[in-house]
C-alpha cells in the first residue's frame, strides 16, 4: 500500500498547470456576468459549475463521506479513462483487470497506448491470488480495476481477496462499484480511509435509473481528486444534468422502492428459467441481472431479436452465455414467455 501518491503520477500530469474557468475565478451565482463570452439571453446561456457543488454535497450526505473526496465524471468512463491518463506512461506503464469483466477497461487502455494485463477470474469467478503475485510487485504495473459486482458474471468479487490487493499493492486500486446497490456488500467507500491508494467508482446510471444523465462518482482521497481536477473538461457535467440528478437523489424512497422491485423481479427470473429445459446454468447475482447458460447463445439471441426482444448475447466471452437485465415486471414475462416458446420447439 503506497502512503506516496505523488510518485505514481505521470511527470508530465504533476507540472500540469490546468486550465482556469471564468467559473472558478467567481464563484458567487450574484452579480453581472461580463467574464466568460456567454451570451446574455437564455434559460441555460451560463456555464455550469465545474465542480458541481451541490450535487457534491447531496451525495456526500447520502455515503456519509467528505464532499471534497468526490469527483464527477460523464460516466464512469471517464473516470476510468482520466486514471489512465494520470497515472500510466503512454507506451511504458501497464494497467491490469481480471477478465471477464467490463470491456471499456480495454478500449480506454488501448486508446491511451496503455498495456491492459488481463488475469483470468477462476472458475467461481473470483480472483486467484496466486497468478496475481508477480504483478503485486512489479512497478509497472500502475493501476489495477476490480470490477465488484463483476460485469458480466454479475457476482461480487471476495472482499479478502480485494483487501489483500490494496494491502500489497503500492499501486492505485480503483474498485467500480457500478452495481453494488443491488448486493447486500457494504460499499468499498467505508474504508476509503484506511487505503489512501483506493478509488470507488459508482454510477447513477443503474440502480437510480439515470444512465441518460452519464454521471459517474468516484471516492478518493483529497491528494488524487487533485489530480483528477487538475485533468478534466473545465465544464464536464452540464447544468441540466447537474439539477436532474439533485432532484432524483433526493427522492430516497421512491430509489429504494424500485429496487426491491428490481430484486424481487430477479428471483422471479431464477425461478422461472430454471424451469426451462435450454437453460443450462444460472450464475449467482450481485447485480441487477443475470449471467444464463444455455443450448446455443446464438440461437437464442437471434429467435428473441426476431421478437423485438434484446438481451446480451456474451458468447464470444462466456461459451453459451447471454446476460438479461431485469426489467419490469411485464417485460420479463414477456421474455419469459419466448424464451418458454423457443425451449418447448
């Protein structure tokens, strides 16, 4: 566990001067805006908060954290792609996951010329911390993502075995939680303190239903969120969607009512594919949906495309494998239903 973040930071990203916005030379929302070449006419003629304050501090009360340990990003993505860019050499230093797991891993390292060593996840798919010794060590390795609630096994990853990486590892260990409000696991971001090298990521994208908005969150420690502002777009979360996303976190009730339904719903689905004779196997899920194995992926991806209904074939990563969101309750009977048709010939 490395207490020296700034010796992991590209040399290039720590002399950085960052870009100063109009919004941050003034932050007061009174007076005559002649600063920052908006035109005066129009409901959203003004630049938003590049730090989005209030948004900041909605969620800092909701996981009892510091809001100066929050960053925003549009979308996980970029978070993912703003701690390569910190913190990995272009061409020299190496990233690592456990596959499978979720694709932009790949794609992002790929696009900043960032060697993405991927350890294969064992057959629970959990990690085995054997293959992963030699890396624990090995300084080039820089960054490593653990997908927790994993995408798209669906399941969540040992917590040891986790801990175990962040008590070995002078690297950043950057945690995406994307879907851990539907497990029962106590988020990574409550030992935020204890890791000074840990970044939780979680998104408003699935449990809160705002995968339109594209706002990602990460937890870290005040020395990295420099950093990450330091790197960003002056205004990367528009105001619209600044205020969308205060106005649903602060309906509580109505998020945790739906995703009982959500859960509900997922039992629902396990009991009734297991039923079916083309379902192989039904992985455990932490997440709101399900890794199925069954007959031909193939087959059935395109019979249920034919009725206008799409899920995840995964065949290409999971032999046989296709993924389903949980939806509401008359789409899975709907899916239920076909997948019924086409496994009774």
């Amino acid at each position: 566990m490395n207490n020296n973040i700034q010796q992991l930071v590209r040399k290039n990203i720590q002399n950085l001067a960052p870009y100063s916005s109009a919004r941050e030379e003034y932050v007061s929302t009174e007076g005559v805006f002649l600063d920052a070449n908006e035109n005066p006419f129009g409901n959203y003629n003004r630049y938003p908060d590049p730090y989005q304050t209030a948004l900041k501090h909605s969620l800092a009360g909701l996981n009892k954290v510091n809001p100066k340990q929050i960053f925003l990003g549009n979308g996980s993505d970029e978070i993912i792609d703003l701690a390569l860019r910190i913190f990995c050499q272009p061409g020299k230093d190496k990233a690592l996951t456990f596959s499978p797991t979720y694709g932009m891993y790949n794609v992002l390292a790929n696009i900043n010329e960032v060697e993405l060593i991927k350890l294969p996840l064992n057959n629970e798919f959990q990690i085995d911390i054997k293959n992963l010794q030699y890396y624990l060590s090995n300084e080039v390795v820089k960054l490593i993502f653990i997908c927790s609630p994993n995408n798209p096994t669906g399941n969540l990853l040992h917590t040891e075995d986790i801990e175990f990486i962040l008590n070995n590892y002078n690297g950043i260990v950057l945690i995406d939680e994307a879907y851990i409000d539907f497990s029962q696991q106590t988020s990574f971001v409550k030992k935020l303190s204890d890791y000074p090298n840990l970044i939780v990521s979680h998104t408003l994208s699935k449990a809160w239903g705002l995968a339109g908005l594209r706002i990602g969150i990460a937890y870290m420690h005040q020395e990295i969120l420099s950093f990450f502002n330091k790197v960003k777009a002056p205004y990367n979360i528009s105001s619209v969607n600044q205020k969308v996303a205060l106005d649903a976190i602060s309906k509580v009730d109505d998020y945790k009512q739906k995703l009982i339904q959500i859960l509900s719903e997922r039992e629902k689905m396990i009991r009734e594919l297991k039923q079916l004779i083309i379902v192989k196997k039904i992985y455990p899920s932490d997440a709101n949906f399900l890794l199925v194995e069954v007959e031909d992926a193939n087959d059935l991806y395109s019979k249920l495309v034919a009725q206008q209904i799409i899920i995840r074939n995964r065949n290409t990563v999971i032999r046989n494998c296709v993924r389903i969101t949980i939806g509401t309750a008359g789409e899975n009977q709907q899916l239920l239903n076909a997948i019924k048709e086409i496994s009774n010939g």
